[in-house]
C-alpha cells in the first residue's frame, strides 16, 4: 500500500475525510458536522473531528497514516495554522501534518498543479493563491474589519438594508423592498425587519434572501443590480492582487470561483467578473470549480508525499472530475 494521506476539508457546516494511498486509491471517506473552534474551543471542535476520522481510519483498516493534510474553517492566520496543527500532531493520526485554510482545498480541487488563484464567495468572501514553489498569497477574510464585502450573509445584509431605506423614503426605489418580503410571505420591509427582530424569521434564514436580491437583479432593478456589480467587483480586486502578490499577471494563470454565490453562475456576477478580469488580468483564466473541496486537501497531501504515475488522475475520477 504504501504511503497513505488523511484528507480533512473541515468547513463550518460539514466535515469530509478521505483516506488516500500515493496511488490516488481511495480507501475510505466520512462525513461529519461542522468544524467552529471559535464557537466550542479548539478541544471540543477536535473532539468533533476525532469522531469523523476514526471512522474513516476504521474504515480503511488503519491506525495512523504517513501525512495528515487539513484544509480548515477559522485557520485565518499563520498562529490558528499552528495552534491547529499542533493539536492534530497530538491526536498522532499521522507522522506528519500540514494545516492550511479550507479556501486553499478549493483552489487545489480545480488546477492539475499546486498554481493558481481561487475566490470563494459562500456565506462570506475569502481569495488564496499558490504557486509550486510554495509561495502563497492570502488575506484575514475575518469580514469588514478585515476589509471585506460580500458574500452571501453580506449580501444578504446589504439588500436588506436598501430594501428598508427605500420603503421608509431615505433611500432610492427599489424592488427589493417588495421581493426580500415576499419571499417569506409578508406584506412590507417593516413586517420583515420585525419578524427578524424577533426571530419569528430565524436569523439563519437570512441567506435566503440572497438568490432573491440575484433574482431582483435579473429582473433589472437598478439598485439591486449595483449590489451584485460591486460584488464582482470585489471577487476581481482580490484576485488581481493575489496575482500580483505571486507574479502571475504576465502568466496564463487558472482563477477559480468557488462558492456557492458563484458556483450557481449568475450571469450578470460571473460575466462582470470574468469582464473585469479581462481587463485588469488579461491573463487570468477564470471557471468555476465545483468538485469537492476534500479532493484538493487530498492532492495537496499527495503533492507533500508524492505520488506514483496516474494518482492524480486516478483519484480526480473518483470525484467525478
């Protein structure tokens, strides 16, 4: 068999983990719950994977593997990266361990080597870059204190809030003030704001209200349009400077768009990216990615051990790319 990776893509809702040989054999996959160390604290969120790994590794006949390779939620700066990776040297899984944020499993996933830039774009926004030689190019991605807009909770957030300027007057028109409503059967903005305020409407059901902000857009709305012509924005302002970051703008270099914001392919979000990126990154290759984000924390631990001919190939087969 050989040399074996644990593959860890641990996001904040769902947990998936691959056993892998150098062969590109998949030996054995699980899913769990979600990975908030923030929430729980680092011991119990451990706790939590520990359960999800052991059934992978009983699964697969195994006790430990040769490297453990984790792309995590909330691994934002190199200091979480540490802390993480200590406390999974700890549970001795493997002889080896590398911890990266979830967004580089991504990125991985959707190039054929470690080199490329990925913008994903879900509940919030995060950009990573890599090239072979290691170099990488990252931001916090903590949300707007860290300079961040958008995302689907952000833009949410945001058409809400001209929604509710335009129904009380200090804002321009909009239809959102009649579409965000509606979609949970209520008659104005004021009916809205009150349910949220009160949790009638869970807050977590606020991310709804993103394919209707898309859906308005669609439909012409000025002021939703500009919404989501600034969230394209965004996702090619990191992507440039991650380009820069890494020297790739004079490259024929892959731009991977993750996410679920733009993994649904809005017409008017994906073709102003892929407009501005045109323009500002003539180079830049963009196409959303869409397979399994464990499978780009599983080729990154292969790229760490090794692989013999064919594993890469063998093993993106397996996951349907």
């Amino acid at each position: 068999m050989g040399l074996t990776v644990l593959a860890i893509d641990a996001g904040n809702s769902k947990t998936d983990v691959a056993i892998v040989t150098s062969d590109g054999e998949v030996m054995a996959t699980a899913r769990g719950g979600g990975f908030r160390p923030p929430a729980v604290g680092v011991d119990t969120a451990m706790d939590d994977l520990a359960e999800t790994v052991t059934q992978a590794l009983t699964a697969a006949g195994l006790a430990s593997v040769t490297h453990v390779s984790a792309c995590l939620a909330n691994a934002d700066f190199p200091v979480e990266e540490e802390q993480l990776a200590a406390a999974l040297r700890a549970r001795a899984w493997g002889r080896s361990v590398t911890v990266r944020n979830d967004t580089f499993a991504i990125l991985r996933a959707g190039v054929t080597e470690p080199r490329g830039v990925a913008v994903v774009c879900g509940a919030g926004i995060n950009c990573v870059g890599m090239r072979p030689d290691g170099r990488t190019a990252r931001f916090p991605a903590l949300g707007r204190v860290s300079g961040d807009w958008g995302g689907g909770w952000g833009l949410s957030e945001e058409a809400l809030w001209h929604a509710a300027r335009a129904e009380d007057g200090r804002g321009a028109p909009t239809a959102l003030a009649r579409t965000l409503p509606a979609h949970f059967g209520l008659p104005t903005m004021y009916a809205l704001i009150e349910a949220l305020h009160l949790e009638h409407i869970p807050p977590l059901r606020r991310h709804e209200l993103t394919p209707v902000l898309f859906a308005t857009a669609s439909g012409g709305d000025p002021v939703a349009r500009t919404i989501v012509e600034r969230q394209a924005e965004e996702v090619a302002a990191m992507a440039v400077v991650a380009l820069t970051r890494l020297d790739l703008l004079s490259e024929e270099t892959p731009v991977l768009l993750g996410g679920g914001v733009l993994a649904a392919r809005h017409p008017q979000l994906n073709d102003r990216i892929a407009h501005l990126l045109t323009e500002r990154a003539p180079k830049a290759v963009p196409q959303v990615v869409t397979a399994s984000p464990v499978l780009g924390a599983a080729l990154l631990g292969l790229d760490r051990v090794g692989t013999r001919e064919g594993a890469q190939g063998r093993l993106r087969r397996y996951y349907g790319v």
